[in-house]
C-alpha cells in the first residue's frame, strides 16, 4: 500500500484534521505501543500499519 492511500483513507475515515491527531497522538498496542506516525517513520510498511487501525477502530468496511 502507498502512503499516498493510507493516508488517503485514514481522512476519508477520520476526516482531515482528526486523522492526523489520531496519527500523531494515539497510541496503539497493535503497534507495539506506538503511535501511527512512529511506526513508519520505524519502516514499518503503511499496509501494516493501516491493518492495525482497522484492528483498534471501527473503520467503515469499504475502506478495509
């Protein structure tokens, strides 16, 4: 997955401005206590990442 489409539908699912606090700010277990944010810039691929905020929220089903 590009980041240009994690990031894409974290808006689409969090709307511009909550997606990036929820990015910055949330930490979540699936992550290894992580926030968004520092699990990529660790590398950890956006196809990853984007599979844990779908675990850790109810994210719409046509965005999964």
């Amino acid at each position: 997955m590009r980041l240009t489409i994690f990031w894409d539908r974290m808006n689409q699912q969090f709307g511009e401005g909550y997606a990036d606090s929820v990015a910055k700010d949330y930490v979540m277990a699936e992550l290894d206590g992580r926030t968004v944010e520092q699990a990529l810039a660790d590398g950890v691929g956006a196809k990853d990442v984007w599979r844990a905020v779908c675990a850790t929220f109810d994210v719409q089903q046509r965005l999964r």
